[in-house]
C-alpha cells in the first residue's frame, strides 16, 4: 500500500464510500479539480490542510489517505509475532497475575531509566524492529517496579511505567496503529496520574495530541494541547523542563491550527515558542535523568520549515531553514523532517537537483527514517515523475522502490 500513488488511494476509498467527485468535494470543501487531478495523477501530492478536508469527507483516518508507513507494511494479515507481544505489554492479559523480574539482577529505577532512554534512542534511530523486541520487557519491568516498594519507589515506578507506555504510544503512531496508540498513551496517563512527575501528565498529553492529528481530529488536539500548555505555564515555567514541556505543547497546538488552515495563528505560536527558547539557559535544570520534550531553537525552527512547506509556501521554508545549526542534542527523527522539507519545499520551487541533494543527504545520515516516511516516497516519485530527472534521483527511486 505504501507505493500506491495518492490518487489511486483516494479513488478507492471515494468509491469504497460511494460518493462521486462532486459529492465528496462538497463534503470536504475541497476544490473538485484538485480531486480530479489528483485521481488521474497529474497531481501527485496536495497540503496537508487539503487532505486532512478529504480524509474527515471520506470519514477515514489521514494514515488511511496517505497510506501506511513503507518501515511498516500492512499485509492485511494477522498482527506478526513481535507486535503482538507489543499489545499484549500495553493491554496485559484480563485477570492475569503480576510478571516475575525477568532477571537476577534487582530491579531499580535506575536500571528501567536506562533501558527506557535506550528505548527512546531505538525510536529516534528508526530501529522498530528491535524497539518491538525490547519494548515488552521494559513495560513489564516498570509495571513492576510501579507494585513494589515504599510509596515514594511506588510512585518514581508508575513515572517509568508512563514513559515506557508513552513509548508504545509513539511506536504504534509510527506503525499506522493509531487506535493501540491512544490505548497506551490512556494508560501511560494513569500511571503519569500516580508518578512522582507532575510533568509526565502534560508530556503523555502532548502524545495524545499527536495521535489525534494522525486521526484529522484536529480541534480535539488542539484543545487538549493549550489546555496541558495553560497548565504548565501556570505552575512549572519556574525550571527549564517546564518550560520544555510547555514549549512542546505550544509547537503541537500550533501544528493543528496550521493543519486546520489558519497558518497566521500558527506562525504567532510559533514564534512564541521560539522566542521562549532564549529563556532555557537561564533557568535552573533538573539533573534526576528524566526524559522530558525536545524543545530548543533548532527543533522549533523546524517545525517552522515544516508548517511553512505544508501550507505551500516553500520560499519562507527555505529562508527558515537557510543557515540552520542544529543543537548536538537534536535526534535524528527531527532532522529527518529538516531535510525531507527541504526537498519538498525545493520539488515544490521546481529546483529537482536541490531536492535530491537533501534527499542524498538524507539517505546518509538517516537511510532507516528515509525508508519509513511516506513523505520520502511522496517527494522522490513527484521527482520521478517530473519533467526532468537529475544525477542521483534514480538511486534513491530504486532505494524507496518507486522507480519503474
């Protein structure tokens, strides 16, 4: 499903539901020729506010229109093995007895610390498949530790439990499994209730948020982000996390006002988070090793590039993206967007070489995020398609598997 043009994609699901072109642009509001020209592939991608329209006319969820990640196929078979111990982690078995530790060695805090961050360095490293091996193991090592113990060892375990849950979160969104998603990122949330972390509630509602844009329920995220920004911003904007998690919430609510096609309200929140970053070096930091949002300069400024490039405007993305120095601390997952939307903002300026020199260094630094985003796919077969086809573009075609 993933090489299946978005054309195609779309004129089976108009059809699946039974409307005609004409039908299904007033129910999305979206120009019938757009429609049109989208179905007979002359048009081989449209903004993401157009196809969050289309995907709420077709009542589908956006991965449905956009198709599933190429990282993660859907044969339309059963769920394989390793995924299914990933849900059995997340929704343990009804009425089942509690796991034994799955080693000699006594489980601490500091021992489920550390497999989480290596956890989430699986994730930022595109490495799901063994992120699906491992996964499991931390889950049913927090869940243990958040049963045992005084109240206060009690309470910094439910705060491991509701990171390796938002863990499963964040691995499902990426999978195409919005709906196992929002079942873990509950859960997470009630043990973020019972953690010693009052940042941990905001940040898991920040995921939540994610989940509901990847659905185009977008009023729901962008309520529940101001709500959790609101909160923080009135009682942890003291410390340099709070204002991390707050800027995190800023940035997302911003996304789905972008994706709702009010860009101006967008772009002032934008701003706004990034001006807070000024703020970060002059407030005190904890140091007890929690994991807390990326919000810095650099991931801010390229969230800026990416909502500039999703609302056409590819000029401002490449004037904010001009110059750019990341922050050592940037994962790669997020410069994977920097430079997925700088070959989509140059493809969409008509400067084929450009893209495909970012797209190069794409596959360098990031080959396994490359082969996941559906966006890669998108850009490399517009380029494929175009009118001209420049040195490089068909090693990456046949890397992403969409050259003829």
């Amino acid at each position: 499903m993933a090489t299946e043009h978005l054309g195609e994609r779309l004129r089976r699901l108009r059809r699946g539901a039974g409307y005609s072109q004409e039908e299904l642009a007033a129910r999305a509001q979206v120009s019938v020729d757009v429609i049109r020209k989208l179905e007979q592939r002359r048009k081989h991608s449209a903004r993401l506010p157009t196809l969050h329209s289309l995907a709420s006319g077709l009542g589908v969820e956006l991965t449905a229109l956009l198709g599933d990640p190429p990282g993660a196929p859907s044969s339309g078979e059963a769920d394989p093995p390793r995924l299914v111990a990933v849900r059995r982690a997340i929704m343990p078995p009804l009425f089942a007895p509690p796991a034994e530790p799955r080693g000699p060695e006594r489980l601490t805090v500091a021992l489920v610390r550390a497999e989480l961050a290596h956890g989430w360095t699986l994730y930022h490293d595109a490495e799901f498949g063994p992120l699906m091996e491992t996964l499991p193991g931390i889950v049913e090592d927090a869940r243990l530790l958040a049963a045992v113990g005084s109240a206060d060892e009690r309470a910094a375990g439910q705060a491991a439990l509701g990171k390796a849950l938002q863990l499963g979160g964040h691995l499902a969104i990426r999978l195409g499994k919005t709906d196992l998603a929002l079942a873990a990122l509950e859960r997470a949330h009630q043990a973020a209730a019972d953690s010693s972390d009052p940042l941990l509630g905001p940040m898991i509602a920040n995921s939540v948020a994610w989940a509901y844009q990847r659905q185009a329920r977008l009023d729901d995220a962008s309520a529940l982000a101001v709500h959790a920004a609101d909160t923080v911003e009135r009682h942890h904007t003291d410390t340099a996390e709070g204002v991390r998690v707050w800027g995190g919430l800023l940035m997302s609510a911003a996304t789905s006002y972008a994706r709702s096609d009010d860009y101006d309200t967008a772009n002032d929140m934008m701003r706004t988070a990034e001006s807070a970053t000024d703020r970060l070096a002059k407030l005190p930091s904890s140091a007890d090793g929690k994991l807390v949002s990326v919000f810095n300069r650099s991931s801010v400024r390229i969230e800026r590039v990416r909502l500039a490039v999703q609302n056409e405007r590819p000029e401002e993305a490449l004037m904010l993206a001009r110059g750019m120095r990341l922050s050592r601390d940037t994962p790669p997952s997020w410069r994977t967007w920097l430079l997925l939307d700088v070959a989509r903002a140059h493809t969409d300026m008509g400067n084929a070489a450009e893209a495909v020199r970012a797209l190069e260094r794409l596959r360098r630094v990031a080959p396994g995020w490359m082969r996941h985003h559906t966006l890669a796919v998108a850009i490399v077969r517009d380029l494929w398609n175009g009118p001209h086809r420049p040195p490089g573009l068909r090693r990456l075609a046949e890397f992403l598997d969409v050259a003829d």
